[in-house]
C-alpha cells in the first residue's frame, strides 16, 4: 500500500537525509530493514535519561527497532523497552 505521510488531512514534510536512507536501503521497490549492530545477551550502555550509565543485558528485539534490556536498579532486575538508538554498545 503506497500513501502520503500525513497528519490527519495534510501532508507532512520529511527531511531531505531521511529520504535519502531510505533510497539508499531500497532494494526491487521494497525498502530493506537495517542489521542491528547489537545481539540478544550483548551488555549495552544506556545513553539518555534518568537511567543513563547503566549497564544492562539485551533480552529481546521487536520489529520496531526497539530493545528489550535486563538491569539490576536498587538490587532487583528491572525489564525496560528503549530505542536502539538510546544505547551503546558497553
């Protein structure tokens, strides 16, 4: 299914740079996903927010380039759902 991208009934701009990554990952008309540089039981770097530092283990990825990361905070685990881009490799 091909449409605009839109906010209710107005069309929205993309930046030039977003348009290009996609070209750029388009292969016979379909836009391929990017690999992941991280691996399920990789210790990664949380970067940002109020846990920023903490060191944790990836659990799991969805489809949505998101992670699913495993920290102890005041001494029990705690299961948290960050962007891949909110992490860095530890």
């Amino acid at each position: 299914m091909r449409s605009l991208v839109s906010f209710g009934e107005r069309p929205s701009f993309l930046e030039d740079g977003f348009i290009r990554s996609l070209k750029a990952r388009e292969i016979d008309g379909a836009i391929s996903r990017p690999t992941t540089p991280y691996d399920i039981g990789q210790q990664v770097r949380v970067s940002g927010g109020a846990f920023d530092g903490i060191v944790a283990t990836i659990i799991e990825m969805d489809e949505k380039d998101r992670l699913v990361i495993l920290f102890n905070f005041l001494n029990r685990p705690v299961k948290m759902k960050l962007p891949i881009g909110n992490v860095a490799a530890a």
